[in-house]
C-alpha cells in the first residue's frame, strides 16, 4: 500500500489498520528504523503482561542459566583448587 506524505510530515493510516490494529485518536505509536524500513509499530501498555509466554514450550531459559551457573562454578573451583 502506497501513501503520500503532507507538506508537515503527516501520513494517514488506512481505516482498515486502524480498525486492525485498534489505532483511535490519541494512540501510542513509535516509528522503528530496521536499517532502511520505516515500521509503524503500536505502542502496547503493558509490555511484560503483553509478552508473557511469548517463548512458551521452548526449553527453559531459566534451567538454562542454572546450568551454565553451575558449570561455572566448577570450573572456579578447580581454578582455586589447583
């Protein structure tokens, strides 16, 4: 889809994003620059509750850094241990 910029910046975003996207008069917006693509991307209220089991069913990043704790420490160990 192809718009047209005003003589004062302004860009009018079709109805049916709006309506897609729940963009009402007064809504939070950022402009994201991915290295030559402009990205018009909502701003969300509460980002944490938004991406709240975003990576569910992967493995457990929690688990992950346990175990890499833990090698990390047997290797101070034998460091200090000779």
């Amino acid at each position: 889809m192809e718009l047209t910029i005003s003589n004062k910046g302004w860009v009018v975003i079709p109805a049916e994003y709006r309506k897609k996207y729940n963009l009402h008069p007064g809504a939070k917006v950022v402009i994201v620059d991915y290295g030559g693509v402009l990205a018009i991307v909502p701003v969300v209220k509460d980002p944490v509750k938004t991406g709240y089991g975003f990576l569910k069913g992967g493995p457990s990043l929690t688990e992950s850094l346990k175990a890499d704790r833990e090698l990390e420490k047997k290797r101070e160990e034998r460091f200090l241990n000779g």
